[in-house]
C-alpha cells in the first residue's frame, strides 16, 4: 500500500500492538495460541500471516483488501464492514501473498502501476475485478 517493501517490520509492529489491545477479541482460541505468544511469533520476520493479519491491515489503512486465492478461485474481501473507499488486491497461492498490480502499458516502469482501486457504488472496482478472475 506504501509502495515500500522495507515496512514489514513496522507493519508488524501495528499487528501486534492491534492484537495485545484488545485480548477479549483476539482471544486464544481466536488466535490459535495466547494472545502474548501470538504478538511475539508475528514479529518473528520468518512467519507468515493470514486471514487475521489482513483484517487488522484493511483497518490500518482504510482500504478494503481483496485476496484472490488462485488454487480455491475463491475471493477474501477484508475490511467490507469499514465501507471503505478504495481497495488494494492480492493473489495467494497457498503459501504467499503477492500484491496485484495494473500497468497501463506493458513494459512500464513499476513506479506507474496502478496498486489502488477506488470503490464504485456498486461496491465493485469496476472491469479490474473481473481480470482478477482470469488468473485462474
């Protein structure tokens, strides 16, 4: 959402101090483990989010984030409840997430990528949704 992929660390940071706020919500068996030992295993930079992760991030920024599972064909939409204005999307391949980007010619520099999509009424992002579904 930065455009800056040296924000792990800090993103992270947002995650846990989200987490250890609220223990009733991000309770253990919401978590999967106690809520201490959650927010230390997520700063661990060799561990991997998910579902969770996401959501706290939609909230973060505002945006709705969109995760396009390409082995389920299935769509994640997080932070739908904010009524945001703008999303951002993802492919996950069962293992990863990897930002979804529009270039408006191909070759273009990446710094031309479109990576944000504002929300119409419909609560579509309008013909790029679509496309997303052509990955799989």
């Amino acid at each position: 959402m930065d455009r800056d992929q040296t924000k792990a660390a800090e993103l992270r940071q947002v995650i846990a101090a989200t987490v250890a706020s609220d223990p009733e919500k991000y309770s253990e068996a919401f978590l999967g483990k106690p809520n201490s030992a959650y927010c230390n295993w997520i700063l661990d930079p060799e561990k991997w989010g998910g579902a969770i992760e996401l959501s706290i991030l939609a909230d973060y920024y505002g945006r709705e984030i969109a995760a396009y599972d390409i082995q389920t064909t299935r769509c994640d939409l997080y932070g739908q409840e904010g009524n945001y204005s703008e999303r951002v999307m993802l492919i996950y391949d069962g293992l990863h997430y990897d930002a979804l980007a529009v270039s408006p010619v191909e070759g273009a520099p990446e710094d031309f990528d479109q990576t944000i999509f504002v929300i119409q009424k419909n609560r579509s992002i309008g013909p790029v949704e679509g496309a997303c579904f052509k990955f799989y």
